[in-house]
C-alpha cells in the first residue's frame, strides 16, 4: 500500500524562497483594510500580490490570520485563479500563444526555441529571472499568427530566429 | 405541505423539501454519491437525476436540490435514467485507479456499489492517470487524493458542520483537487468526519490499513463516554479487538463525533491499564487476588462503622458511572455503609442544574434537545467554549450561524472559536460573566423589552428580581469591566428580541466562579425574554462527563434520592426504604468539600472513591492530598493508577466504558443503552463490585440479575423514568421526562407549564464590582479538545496528538515577555511553581495564559481554591 503510494505521490514542487518576517509586516495596512469583510478575499489578495510580485506561503498565513479566513480557503482562491502565483515571476512574462491559428502557423517552434535558448517551460520562470513563460489560448489577433506578447507589448508574424532577437531587448 | 407521486406513489412532505428528500420519505431510494443530509445539496455527482413530469413537459433534474412542488411527477428509475447514470459512472471511473482490491474501501465503498449496481459492463473511455495530493502523515486519517470524486462532502462537512475549513477544494479544472494549503498535513480538530464521509477510500482512517476492511468489522452501538453529549458509537471490532470506531447516521447526533468519541478509545486498551486488586502491604501497594481484596474492603469499612458509627464513612462517586451503578452506588452507601456522605463532581460539577434550575424550574436538567439549537436565531454562550469541551455541540451552533444567520454572543473570558462568528464578542475576567447576563436583564426591564403580562402569567418573583437589580446598570458594569456598554445593550437586544435563543453554559471542574448564580441569571433572562418552554430555545447546562445528567438523576448527592427526591422528604424516604429493604438516616450527609475537611481532621476515617480522581481535578490539590493522606482505609475503584489510586489502601480495577452494559443520560436528558464490545482488560463491572461488596457486609438482598432489573427498579422509583424499560432503547434511546409505557419522552420541557406551578425568577446576586486587576498575569484553566481529564491521559493516540500541557499565551504578551513559541516559562502562584511549554494562540486575551487542566503532572489543581474566582500569577522568562 505505501509502495502504491509513493509511486502515485507526485513530486512537490520546491517553495520559493522565504519571505524575512519584517517583510511581511507590509501586509499589515492591507490587513487593516479589509480586516472582518471575508467577501474582499480576492482584493486583499491582488494588493498583496502587487506588493510581492507573488503569494508565497508565508504571504498566505499572514493574511489568514489577519483577515481570519482558513488558510486553505486562500490557498484554494489563490490556485483557482490565474492571475494569482504562488512563484516568483520573472520581470518578463511571455504570453504564447498555442491556439489552432498560430500552433498551425508555427508557435509549436517557437516554444521549443524558448525552451532550448531561455531554458524554461510553460509555468516556469527562468533561473535569472527575467522570463516567466505562459503559454494561452488565443490573443485576438490570429491575423498576425504565430503571436506572443511580452508583458503589455504584442509581437505578431514571428519565427524561431526572430523570437530570440525579440526577447533581448528584455533585460 | 406539498403533495407529488413518486413512481406512483403519493407523498405528502413540507413545503421546500427536496424530491430526495421526499422521496426518501416513503423508503424510495435514489442513488447519489454527493449527498449526506446534514450538508447542503451541492449536486455534483448528477447521479440522482430524476425524470420529472409536471404541467405536461418531462424534463430531467437532479433530485437533491430541486424542491418538490404540487402535482410533480416524478420518475427515479427509467431505461434513460439507468443509461445516464451508467454513463455518469463511467466518467468518474475513466481517472479513478482501478485498485480497488488494494483499496481500504473495498466492499464498503459507494462507487464501487454503484457501478455493481448499474452493472457498469465496460470502460468506453480511454483511461488517464492524474496524481494528487497522498498523505500518510498527518494523525489517524490518510489521504490519497487519487481515489478523491470531487465530490465535496469533506470540503462541506469540514466547513458547513464543523466550522473548521482545513480542507478546501484547490487549483481548476481537470488538475482541481481536495487539499490543506500547500498540501501540508491535517493541523485541525482531528474530528474525522471528513474520512467518515468520504464514499471512496480517498480519506480513511489510518487504522484499518492492513487492519481489515470496514465490511469485516463486528460492529456493535454503544455510548460515547467522554463528554456529556451521548453521542451514539458503533464499535467495530476484528479478531474481538475495535478497530475503527464510527456513529450511525440515524442516531441523535447523525454520525457526528469529535476527535476523542472517534480516536480516543485505545486507552481501553493501554498497557496501564490495573489487571490485579491492589492491597497496601507494608506501604507498598501489591497485587492480591479478588477474593482478598473485597473482604479487606468489606472487614475495614465494617470495623469503622462498628467502631465510629456510619457518618465516619464517605463515598465518592462520578459521572462516569452509568445510571444503573449510580443508582446501586447510592443504594449501597446510603443502606450498607448506612451513611449520606456521598457526592460526586466536587460537589461543584453539578451544582447549575440542581440549585439553579431545579427550584426556579422544576427539573434539574437542561430544558431542550442539542439538535434544537441549530434552529435558534441567537445563541448566548455564557463561559462555555464549546469547542473544546463539547465540540459536537458546537456543530449545533455552527449550523444556527450558518444556516440561520443566527447571532452568537460570547460572554468568555477567552477568544473562543465561536467568537469569531457574526455576533458579539463580551470579553469579561474569569467569573463575571454573571454580571454581564444582570446588566443584561437591567437594560431589558428599563427599555421595557419584556412583555410583563405574558411573564406574571408564568412567572413569579419579577418585582424582587428588579429590586435585587437596582445596583445594577449597562453602564456601571461596562465601565468596571472596561467594556463598550453598548455591546451589552447590543446583546441583550439580539437575545431578546430573536424569535428563539438559548443561552448555554458548559459545567466542569475546570469552570472557577459560582455556577449556581451564573445559572440562575441564565434562566432570568431566557424567562423574562420568553425563551423557555418553546422549541429551540431554553437554557443549557452541559455537564462535563459522559453520565453528568445521569449522576444527578440517580442522586449522588448528600441530600438526595434517586429522582430529585429530597433526603428530608419523609415520604420520599420511606418509599426508598420500603424498596431497598433498609433504613436511611434521615438526616443530610456530608457533600464532597466537608467530607475532605472531616478527613483532614478525622471525622471521616473511611472513604470510597469510585471513578473519580480527587487529587487531579478536585480544587485546592494539597488540600486534598492531605485529606486523603490521613484516612484510615482509602478504596479506588479505577481503570488507572491515578494520583488517588496510589494513596489508596485497596484499589479494584474497574472495566472499561466500551466493556459495559448500562445506560448513560445525555445532556439533553436521552437515556441511551450501552452494549458491551468484547472483553479488554480483567477488571469487574462496577455493578457486580457493589453486590459483590454489600453481600460480604451482610446485605446479601442488594442483589439485582442484571443492569435491566436496575432499570426497572428505577423506573419503578424514579418518576421521569416511569417508562423506560430496556425493550424501548433503541438506537435514539429516550428522552426523559418518560412516563408510562406509550410515552415517547419530551425533548422540549415546559411547554405546557411548570412542573412547579409558576417559574420563580431568582434575585440576582449583588453587583460586587470587582475590577479587573491589571498588574498581573491571570491562569485560566482550560479544556483541551483533545483530553477530557479522565482517561484521555492514558490513550496513546490522543496522547500522540496533544502529548502534555501548555501555556497558551497570546503574541503580544509573548513578546513583552521575550518568549517565542516552545519556549518555557516559569509560571508562579499560590501552588508554587510550575513551568511550562508556551504555545501562541488566538485565545487568552491580555494578561491572560490559558492552561489546560488535565493533565496530572501540572499539578494545576495546586493554583486553585473552592470557591476561588481568579488565579493571579507572576509569568517569568524560565
């Protein structure tokens, strides 16, 4: 039974880095704020992340505490919804788009290319942080395919060789 | 009321009923996986999807949420129904792991019966392998999220019925699944209901693996014997040994238990447990057989009596008796050793019901069911953390503020759990809740929130009880408590004016300050507010161990008989006397605080103890300890060596619980039957040491069959027992008062009057006007969910959970004090120095540390005194 176990348990991921204790005392005017109204679960949150980049656990159980909502409640909030990381994001986040338009016009390349040259996988943020890599469904601009955006910027028509000049001038 | 046709078979049920429900009504069973009745319908596993005709169009819909209505007509099983279904299985097997004959929920798992049932004949769907969160850490319940159907009933009943939230459903979509945060192990109440709802093996218990499985097991139903609730056990047995431990879904309490009824039963079978009499040799303590032991006892109590009379004997019995035993207990201290010195609980435990409720009321008990307050629309808590001592009651409460919207108001000199639910929180010292509850009342008669003339048609004393107020105002009090007296003006408006409320207070040994005024205030207010003699509403006193009604009924008391029945009573007595075949000295005994003074001093030289624990528990623990150190013959009658057992001069072992017959009344004042499970340990029935006993001391006619013939004999002598029999205990048992043979109990008291004539509101105590002492720290003694101060101490696995005391301190404080969580303080009062592991919590407000009580080796007993209110203390760095 514990055999079966183990090879079902999949691997956890590796927690980021831990948040120094006075850091978190910054969570303490959004604590204040929103403090005995468990329906502002989802702004505390957004502030919180635009504070951190991110919502490590330590950044979770803080805010449980304070706003007095159960831990797993937040970590369930935080998992359902997209906007929401528990990593660290990099300074750049790549939003490729793997819809049919572009996959058929090539996007499937420029994944790999990310993949060999930047070192990171769809989820992944690379290790000098610079580059998250999210991969979606469609941008709204098929007629520009294969599309990727860099953080609010779009770049439409791309090739492999392209992709990598365009992303050095994200440092 | 709406009426519909179920496959052709008409039921009437009440408006805003489910069709499931409905239709669970007349015994027609729709299939679901999603649904347990004490949870919200969710509709998840669309396995109960009806065909439902109604103004000429059929249309498919699931059965659970969707209320029936007027002229439905309703279809649960037909070719498409069964096809749909099947296809639904099919779909919730394509990513659960066929290893079902691994699996520990295999032949009692709904899945799999369902699929037999629908005769599921292939899997038409590739098959996809997902891996989820497996936990084989966490304390008596195992996780393998790879067997989870997303049905939610753990997520729901985790959060809907027990307030706790530790699981919540995490990520989205296909990859969404039931976790704690960051996957880490369970740190909760460790109740267990999420792994005794689960329909899959996705939560189970940890004890069965490699165990056996749940369809193996010998089950037999007995009660719960840790706290006063009664809930229903079913003990399973393997190879004659519990295994797993679980609560019919049709009992009072729906299959809901907490963490001691469900894991706390292996200290039946700890090692510690007393196999042999113990006989004092030489100082020592040494085992001896049966027949020794009992005549020593029966040789020593006889030669006190015949040298010093019978008042130089006392007995000491508990709430953990069964009725039956305490009734026979009674009968042999009262007619064999012929003494009234014969108490139990301190003489404290159940002091709120008898010189509280009885004479303002009439009954010495509770006046309504638990599953009533789960309809009450505001609940007072006065001093009672629920959560800790009673924690299937407090599902009660989290149900009202749920599903009720119900207010909740804390009267509590901790945080509590509940205070975190919509209502009030009146943080008061330890002992004033009384005076909040009189502030209370004040501010209802001068706001004139009271409807007098309905009152003086059902109560008297309201002119005495407004003079003895007269101290009394919002303001006063608030001030002297350093409260907003408008949060008292707001509690008094949400209790009075809710449709229905009950106020509850939870006895126990660890409770400091007068329950009997605190009581008497409690039943004022439901009073003069209306909230007596009507559903969900009335007054609560939950007694602290599993018999704590029972005790009082049967009359372990200085100055009663079985029934209420007064010692002075000459009618009372001589009815007694007639049945027990003996005189009974009329005059009133000696109550648990007098017979230790009498010890101390030598008036009472002989002292039987049974099930009790006077050094741990009982106040003042030097005082105790030299009390009993001083008598001539000691007799405990235990489980364990406890620190009285190892004063003793003969100890008997006793059974355990889950070994004996008998009956228990619950809180709510429910006589259920115990049944035994196979024999534990080698001690003998309570029952059969005191006939064993009385016919060494020459009154071989204190001899019963068994504990059925006890009951008749109750029935026979005490009247809200009048028509019990053990024929008539079922699984629900019955409510007392019972009085003939047809008679089906009354939950609800009072609704037709009082048994008294007209209720008598108490005069409230004079406002003392204590103030808070600011400069030191105060000790709280506490209950821990985990323990119950009895035997939970000796059960490995609540052990393993909550191994030893704590001072709960909360952050502030620690920090004032440079101490972190783990570090030791050294605690200092009246008892001397203890030191003890800090703990931070939410729960002890300023200047406060909170201890728990049971555990023997704090010795907290030292700190405490009779009638002591607050326990001041110097806190220090250790």
């Amino acid at each position: 039974m514990q055999e079966r176990d183990a090879i079902l348990k999949r691997k956890v991921q590796d927690s980021a880095e831990a948040i120094p204790p006075e850091k978190l005392l910054l969570l303490e005017p959004i604590i204040e704020k929103y403090q005995g109204s468990s329906s502002y679960l989802i702004p505390a949150l957004k502030e919180a992340q635009e504070m951190f980049g991110y919502l490590p656990m330590e950044v979770q159980r803080k805010l449980s505490m304070g706003l007095n909502i159960p831990a797993p409640h937040i970590y369930g909030v935080v998992t359902f919804y997209s906007y929401f990381t528990i990593t660290k994001r990099g300074r750049h986040t790549i939003r490729l788009c793997l819809g049919t338009a572009c996959y058929v016009k090539g996007s499937k390349q420029i994944l790999e290319i990310i993949n060999k040259e930047v070192g990171i996988n769809v989820g992944e943020t690379s290790k000098d942080g610079r580059f998250t890599l999210e991969a979606v469904r469609c941008l709204g601009a098929c007629g520009l395919a294969p599309v990727m955006m860099i953080g609010e910027d779009t770049h439409g028509n791309i090739t492999p060789s392209a992709t990598l000049n365009i992303l050095e001038g994200y440092q | 009321m709406v009426t519909l046709t179920i496959d052709g078979v008409k039921v009437t049920v009440k408006k805003g009923s489910s069709i499931l429900e409905a239709a669970q009504h007349v015994g027609i069973r729709i299939p679901t996986l999603c649904h347990d009745k004490r949870l919200i319908p969710f509709g998840a596993c669309r396995l109960c999807i009806v065909e439902v005709t109604s103004r000429g169009r059929t249309r498919t819909m699931p059965a659970c949420f969707n209320p029936a209505r007027d002229g439905m007509e309703v279809a649960t099983d037909t070719p498409r129904l069964r096809d749909s279904r099947r296809l639904q299985l099919m779909l919730l097997l394509r990513s659960h792991p066929l290893l079902c004959p691994s699996c520990d929920a295999g032949g009692d798992c709904q899945l799999q019966n369902l699929v037999f049932e629908y005769e599921v004949p292939e899997l038409s769907f590739g098959r996809q392998s997902r891996y989820f969160h497996v936990d084989n850490d966490s304390h008596f319940i195992r996780f393998n999220m790879n067997l989870c159907i997303r049905c939610g009933m753990c997520v729901r009943v985790c959060e809907e019925v027990q307030g706790q939230s530790e699981l919540s459903f995490v990520k989205r979509g296909i990859e969404s699944e039931v976790s704690t945060d960051f996957d880490r192990t369970l740190d909760c109440e460790f109740c267990g209901q999420c792994a005794s709802i689960c329909p899959v093996g996705a939560i189970s218990s940890k004890w069965l693996v490699g165990t056996g499985r749940r369809f193996e097991l010998n089950n037999t139903p007995t009660v719960c014997a840790f706290c006063s609730l009664g809930c229903s056990l079913t003990l399973g047995e393997i190879d004659r040994k519990t295994a797993y431990v679980s609560s019919s879904p049709d009992s009072a309490n729906e299959g809901n238990l907490c963490v001691k009824g469900r894991y706390g039963w292996p200290f039946a079978y700890s090692d510690e447990r007393l196999t042999k009499p113990l006989i004092r040799k030489n100082g020592a303590l040494v085992e001896t057989t049966w027949d020794e032991a009992i005549q020593t006892v029966a040789d020593n109590f006889g030669s006190i009596k015949a040298n010093s009379g019978p008042e130089s004997l006392a007995a000491i019995g508990s709430q953990r008796l069964t009725n039956e035993e305490a009734y026979v207990f009674n009968r042999f201290v009262r007619t064999v050793l012929g003494t009234n010195n014969i108490d139990h609980a301190a003489g404290l435990g159940y002091r709120a019901l008898k010189d509280g409720l009885a004479p303002m009321l009439g009954y010495a008990a509770s006046t309504n069911s638990i599953r009533e307050i789960r309809e009450a629309e505001a609940v007072l808590l006065l001093g009672a953390d629920l959560t800790e001592t009673h924690p299937v009651a407090k599902n009660e409460i989290i149900l009202a503020s749920v599903r009720r919207k119900a207010k909740v108001i804390v009267v509590d000199s901790i945080r509590t759990k509940l205070s975190d639910r919509d209502g009030l929180f009146v943080n008061v010292p330890q002992g004033a809740e009384v005076f909040i509850v009189n502030a209370m009342i004040k501010f209802i008669m001068d706001e004139g929130l009271l409807d007098r003339a309905a009152l003086d048609l059902r109560a008297e004393g309201l002119e005495a009880l407004e003079e003895s107020l007269k101290d009394y105002s919002v303001e006063t009090v608030g001030v002297n408590f350093g409260i907003d007296p408008e949060l008292i003006r707001n509690a008094a408006r949400m209790f009075t004016q809710a449709e229905s409320a009950v106020v509850i207070l939870a006895e126990g040994l660890n409770r400091l300050g007068d329950s009997v005024a605190l009581s008497k205030a409690a039943v004022n207010l439901a009073l003069i507010s209306g909230h007596i003699g009507k559903e969900s509403s009335g007054v609560f006193v939950l007694g602290e161990k599993a018999n704590a009604q029972g005790a009082v009924d049967m009359g372990l008391m200085p100055d009663t008989l079985p029934g209420f029945q007064s010692i002075s009573d000459e009618n009372a007595r001589s009815k007694f006397e007639t049945i027990w075949n003996s005189q009974i000295e009329p005059k009133q005994g000696m109550g648990a605080r007098d017979i230790m003074n009498a010890a101390a001093n030598g008036t009472v030289r002989g002292l039987y103890v049974v099930a009790e624990n006077p050094v741990d528990t009982y106040p003042n623990r030097q005082q105790i300890l030299n009390a009993l150190g001083k008598l001539e013959f000691l007799v405990v009658q235990d489980m364990f060596m406890s620190s009285t057992a190892k004063l003793a001069h003969v100890v008997l072992p006793a059974v355990a619980p889950y070994e004996k017959s008998g009956t228990f009344t619950s809180a709510e004042r429910r006589i259920q039957k115990l049944n035994p499970s196979s024999k534990i340990g080698c001690g003998k029935p309570d029952l059969e040491l005191f006939m064993t006993l009385a016919s060494k001391m020459g009154k071989a006619d204190l001899n019963y069959s068994g504990y059925a013939e006890v009951m008749d004999e109750i029935a026979s002598s005490v009247p809200m027992y009048s028509g019990v029999s053990y024929g008539r205990l079922g699984l629900q048992g019955l409510v007392w008062p019972c009085v003939d043979a047809e008679d089906s109990g009354r939950p609800t008291l009072y609704e037709g009057g009082f048994p008294i004539g007209k209720a008598k509101l108490a005069t409230a105590e004079p406002f003392a006007g204590v103030l808070p002492k600011a400069d030191s720290f105060r000790l709280i003694p506490c209950v821990q969910k985990f323990h119950s101060g009895s035997f939970s101490e000796w059960s490995p696995s609540l052990m393993e959970v909550c191994p030893s005391g704590f001072a709960e301190m909360n952050g502030h404080d620690m920090a004032g004090l440079g101490v972190v969580d783990g570090s030791d303080i050294k605690v200092t009062g009246s008892g001397g120095t203890i030191i003890l592991k800090v703990k931070q919590s939410r729960r002890p407000v300023k200047g406060t540390i909170l201890v728990p009580y049971h555990f023997s080796s704090n010795n907290l007993n030292s700190f405490t005194d009779w009638g002591s209110t607050e326990i001041p203390i110097k806190v220090e760095k250790a």
